[in-house]
C-alpha cells in the first residue's frame, strides 16, 4: 500500500495538485460564504476532478 501512494504521488504533476488544492479552497470559500449548497458544490467540485 505504501508503494503505491509513493508511486502515485511520484506521478503527480504539480501544476494539476496545486490547481485541485484552489478548487478546494474556492469550494470551501463558497460554501461559507453561502453561494453555493454543500451538496451539490462538492458533486460538483469532485466531477471536476
């Protein structure tokens, strides 16, 4: 099990981890603000993925 996550984050391209930790933020951001429904923002943040 710890190779695999060794290999998979060997394999991770910055650029892609770093924009998915903005989605993150923006959705959490949303959601506190109250623009968006918790629900429905993470299925929609999650298919972006």
């Amino acid at each position: 099990m710890l190779q695999k996550a060794f290999e998979t984050a060997r394999d991770t391209d910055p650029n892609s981890l770093e924009a998915a930790l903005r989605a993150i933020r923006d959705y959490e951001w949303e959601v506190k603000s109250g623009q968006i429904d918790p629900e429905l923002g993470l299925d929609v943040l999650l298919a972006r993925m």
